[in-house]
C-alpha cells in the first residue's frame, strides 16, 4: 500500500516539476538570445533590464525546483 501513496505522490509532483523544468528551459533561451545581442554590441538599456529580470528569474525557479526535488525525496 505505501508503494502505490509513493507513486500517486509522484504522478502529483512530477507535472509540477515538469512546469517548472520547462520554465527553466524557455528562461535559459531568452537569456542565451539576450547575451548574443549583448555579444554584438546591440544591447539596448530595456535588453539590459530585460536580461537581469531573466537571470533573477532563473535562480528563483532553480531554487523553487531544488525545493520540488527535496519535498518529493522526503515524502
């Protein structure tokens, strides 16, 4: 019985660690495009902004996903 809690436990957090998988996913190719700009000497001040938003972004869905990970290890 406790084998099947584990995997009805999982098939609910997986979706969700999925979601934020794909978020890191888009996040990391906005800033990869941002920094190719930046490497040309394009960058304008609202890509500067832009690029900061998406780099603070990306660790707080890291760290939301590390959360994720550790909820699902103790449960």
């Amino acid at each position: 019985a406790r084998a099947t809690a584990q995997t009805e436990a999982d098939k609910i957090k997986a979706p969700v660690q999925e979601t934020v998988l794909k978020d890191l996913q888009q996040i990391s190719e906005r800033i990869e495009n941002l920094i190719q700009v930046k490497s040309m000497g394009l960058l304008t001040a609202e890509n500067q902004k832009t690029l900061k938003k998406l780099v603070e972004q990306k660790k707080r869905r890291t760290t939301d996903l590390k959360r994720l990970q550790s909820k699902q290890r103790a449960s």
